[in-house]
C-alpha cells in the first residue's frame, strides 16, 4: 500500500514514525512548512526537522522537538551577549539550520535540501516540504496579528485566537514530489496534529485539497477525552466557538474525510460521528512508546485497507 501522511511537529512524527517503520519507502511524508521563520540569520523549519529527527531516530525523546544528546552553549553565549534567547536551539539542532541556510543561500530548494538531510540521516521515506515557496501561518489574535512563532513560543499561545491567515498559500506551489505522490497514493493519513495550524496549513497550499478529494483519507483525532496530549488546538477549538473534542476535528475537516480515528476514551462518540460517508474506527492512539506508534499506524493501515476493500466489493456489485 502506497501512503502519503501529511503531518505537523510532534503528534504528526509520531505517528509517521509508526508508519515509516511498517512501510518504509512505500511512506511519503508531506510536512507543514507554514510555522518556519528566520531567527538569529537563520532558516528555522520546525515540523521539517522535528519529523526528520524522529524518523532517523535522532529526537529528543523528552521534549518530542530538538535533538537527543542536545548541548545550548550557543544560545547561552547569544543571551549571554544580549542577543533573543526566547526561542530555544540546541547546539546539535543549530547546525542543522546552519546548514540548511548555507544550502538555501547557494539557491537549493527546501526540497532538495530536505532530501540530502533525509538520505544523511538514514531515513527510508521520503519527507517532502509541502511547498518551496514560504507561506507562513499568521495568527489572527485579540493582541493583533501575530507570526506564528511570536503567538506559539514567544506569548505561549496566551492571546486569543479569532482567526489565521495562511500567507500566500493559494499562489504557492506544492514542493516536486508532492502532486505525484498524491495521485499514486492508496490512502492519505492526516495525522494527530493541530488541525488549524499544522495541516489546514497544508490544505491550503495551491491545489493540495482539491487533490485529496478523489482520495481516500483518513485522519486520526489529536484530540483525547476532549484535552489535547501537547499544544493550542484545543484552546483554538474553544476560543474559536467550538467545543474541544474528537467530534469536532471529524467536523472541522468535513467531506475531506472517508474515515476518523478516534481514542478508545471518546468510544461513546462513534454513533455521533458515524455518518453514510464517514467510517469510524474507535482504537487506542495514545502513543507513549515506539511500539504504540507502530500498533496505531498498523490499526490505521488495516482501518484503510478495510475501506478500500468495501470500495472495491461495491464497485464491482
Ligand atoms: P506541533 O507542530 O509540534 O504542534 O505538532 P503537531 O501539530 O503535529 O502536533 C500537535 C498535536 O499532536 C496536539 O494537538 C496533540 O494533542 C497531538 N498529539 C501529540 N501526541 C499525541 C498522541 O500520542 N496521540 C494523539 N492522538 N495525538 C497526539
């Protein structure tokens, strides 16, 4: 089975971690670009690294961001010498990024980029940018319009949300690699991460929805017992007017969906969000170790597998 998983920072590596070990270069990754910025004169690209380092086994297992065996010598001595210190990068992680911003200088796509890192670290699948073209993600707050680091790191997601801007996305490009892997693939998996700002982020590049609505996609809830694990979204469900829960991440991606992954805790929930048209699958999707993330990407993979299957027996009814 051919997959393309589209994914944010920590919820998404996780569960792209889980697939990557089952499907190895049968996985692409479609990355959220939109929270990436420039820092210290540096190309800083979160999501990216996060599901990179994961996936070659390089991540912190602590934070779920940065590097393991990380050092912070360098942004010591930059606030040590009166320098921004609020956005934290570990010695390791910031060479990544000198690196990465040496390469974009020289003219190299971020795909490319992206692909050189990939094969370095080991990693089987192919991890692609959603775009090559920048289209940061602009939160809209009742402090005013925030870039999204300022609002996520800086404030601590405290001011409240009204709305987001994703800049420049309906022009943008997907990255090479993305259109195809879409057409090719059997089945799209959004993963467990913020829907407002890690995957709509990616929705709203050029043509990328209108190109998942042919598919068959599943997406699994970030959302358990009405609590996110880690991070706004449900603090964005609420102040935007919705209640926090796995029902309303089924209803916030709507039609885009063939089937939802939803958290044994939120069980009573599957008659509410059953429908003609959405297939639900009640299973655990906490994932504390690496064998969960493998036990839930193989539980999604079957839950796939079983709707195509059901598609195929009507088709030929
Ligand atoms: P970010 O860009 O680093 O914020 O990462 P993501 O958007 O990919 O992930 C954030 C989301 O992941 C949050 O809404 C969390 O609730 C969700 N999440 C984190 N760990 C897990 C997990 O083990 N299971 C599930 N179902 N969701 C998770």
């Amino acid at each position: 089975m051919k997959v393309v998983a589209l994914a944010g920072g920590v919820g998404g590596a996780k569960l792209a971690d889980g697939l990557a070990q089952i499907l190895l270069a049968d996985l692409t990754v479609v990355v959220n670009t939109g929270d990436d910025f420039d820092h210290l004169g540096l190309r800083i690209c979160p999501d990216l690294d996060t599901v990179c380092y994961t996936l070659a086994g390089l991540a912190n297992p602590l934070m779920g961001w940065g590097r393991m065996d990380e050092t912070w010598h360098a942004i010591e001595t930059v606030a040590s010498l009166g320098g921004p210190d609020w956005f934290n990068l570990g010695d390791r992680d910031m060479g990544t990024h000198l690196e990465r911003t040496r390469r974009l200088r020289m003219g190299q796509p971020l795909s490319e980029i992206t692909r050189v890192f990939c094969q370095a670290w080991g990693i089987e699948s192919l991890v692609l940018p959603m775009s090559n073209d920048p289209t940061p993600t602009i939160v809209l707050t009742d402090q005013g319009e925030l870039p999204f680091q300022e609002y996520f790191v800086h404030q601590k997601c405290i001011p409240k949300v009204t709305g987001f801007r994703f800049e420049g996305s309906s022009r943008a490009v997907p990255a090479p690699g993305v259109p195809d892997a879409i057409r090719e693939a059997d089945l799209i998996v959004v993963c467990p991460s913020n829907p407002w700002v890690s995957i709509d982020p990616i929705l709203a590049v050029g043509s990328i929805r209108a190109s998942l609505q042919p598919k068959t996609v599943i997406a699994v809830s970030p959302i358990i017992g009405g609590k996110t694990v880690k991070g706004p979204a449900g603090k964005m469900f609420t102040e935007l007017g919705f209640e926090s829960s796995a029902k309303a991440v089924a209803g916030h991606y709507g039609k885009l969906l063939t089937g939802f992954v939803l958290d044994q805790v939120d069980g009573d929930d599957e008659d509410k969000i059953h429908s003609s048209s959405l297939e639900v699958l009640v299973t655990q999707t906490m994932m504390k170790t690496p064998e969960d993330r493998k036990q839930l990407a193989a539980d999604v993979l079957s839950f796939g597998y079983k709707i195509l299957s059901d598609k195929i027996d009507r088709k030929e009814k």
